[in-house]
C-alpha cells in the first residue's frame, strides 16, 4: 500500500495538463513585458531552444523584445537591458 505522501502527488497525465495550461496563458499574453519573462524562463526551464537567425518567426521575437525593452526603457527613463526587463518578473 502507497503512503500518503505518494498518492497525494499529481500524476503524469495530471502535471502534462497543467504544463500545456501553462503554457496556453502563456502565449496568450506576450505583449505583457512580465508575461513574456515568465515565458521565456518557462521555455528556458524545459530546454526550449531555437536558433534566432534560422527562423523568420523566432527573429520576430526577438525583434519584439528589443522593441519591448525599449519602450520599458523610455518609460522608466533611463536605461535598461533585456536582460534587466526578463529578470524583473
């Protein structure tokens, strides 16, 4: 017989739906600068890669984020990098 501490765990098909959850709220809401950090850490945590230069759709990404950066960055004033606007989520 399983202890408790086992059966009150979520199972395979259980943590596969809340992933795709997650990453369906995710997409959803990229055009907020704090979204897009937090998705972009949720890629980065489960070793989601592409290379920029070889994909037209990714470039536009990463166009995106320097634009967002930017405007992040006329707003507060002063300047900020990419890396500062990913880590202030």
């Amino acid at each position: 017989m399983l202890d408790k501490e086992y059966r009150d765990k979520a199972n395979l098909a259980e943590l596969n739906n809340l992933h795709g959850k997650v990453a369906a709220v995710l997409a959803e809401n990229l055009d907020d600068p704090k979204i897009l950090a937090n998705a972009i850490k949720f890629l980065k945590d489960n070793n989601v890669t592409a290379d920029v230069m070889e994909s037209e759709s990714m470039q536009s990404l990463a166009d995106s984020i320097k634009q967002i950066a930017k405007e992040e960055e006329e707003a507060v004033g002063g300047s900020i990098s990419i890396e500062e606007l990913l880590g202030s989520s």
